[in-house]
C-alpha cells in the first residue's frame, strides 16, 4: 500500500511540475528521458528565451500534524546533483540542443493527504549549475 501511494505521489507531482511549466511558458520536450547515466523527469525548453530546461521534480505529501516540515528538496544529495549535471552535459551534447543555453531547475511539489490538487508549487530555477 505504501509504495503504491508514494508512486501515485510522485506521477501527481510530476503532473503538476509539468502543467507549472507550461503556464510558465515552457514546452515539454519530454517526460521520463531516459539517457545511458539515468533519467530526466522533464524537459523543457523556454519558449522566451529558447534555453533547454532539465528538470528535477520532487513531491512530497504534507500532514497537518507534522511536527517537521521537510522541503521535498531535501532530497537532493550531492550525488544526485553530480547526476543531474551529467544529464544536463549528455543533453547539450545532442545536436538539437548543442546551440541553445541549458540550466537545471528544481520544482518542489507539496499534496495534503485529503487533496487531488497540489498545496504548493515551488520552483528553483538554476537551482544546480548545468556545468
């Protein structure tokens, strides 16, 4: 039951980081990009500035009666920015994207354990330097 909720959490998550991104004038390349070291959950490219965004998405359900309010960023270790950095040097790599400015953004998403809708919506944009 716990991981089917914890999964459930994470595709609302990235649902929502998504629809953030396109009212936020992004179009979504892809979803899940599978590369050799790993994947992206989104990619994206500004439509104003043509920058290809690499985006990380971390969810999260908050309780009312949590004592302890963790940012879902927090999950972000050192190690996992190093891979985000990797993704982000194998996308600028790809010919459709060698010329355009790339960075990587981080969007924190938080759900009450009662809502459908997301209760907030953080984004760290250039949140991990892409070189």
């Amino acid at each position: 039951m716990f991981g089917r909720q914890k999964k459930t959490i994470w595709v609302r998550g990235e649902n929502a980081a998504a629809r953030f991104m396109r009212r936020n004038g992004c179009v979504i390349l892809a979803r899940n990009q599978r590369l050799a070291m790993g994947e992206i959950d989104l990619l994206c490219r500004e439509k104003k500035t043509g920058a290809i965004v690499v985006v990380e998405v971390k969810a999260r359900l908050h309780h009312a009666d949590a004592r302890i309010k963790i940012d879902p960023t927090a999950n972000i270790t050192i190690a996992k920015k190093a891979k985000l950095r990797t993704l982000a040097r194998a996308i600028k790599k790809q010919p459709r994207y060698r010329d355009a400015p790339i960075r990587i953004d981080v969007i924190a998403v938080v759900f009450s354990p009662d809502q459908r809708k997301p209760k907030q919506i953080k984004r760290y944009q250039s949140a991990i330097a892409a070189d």
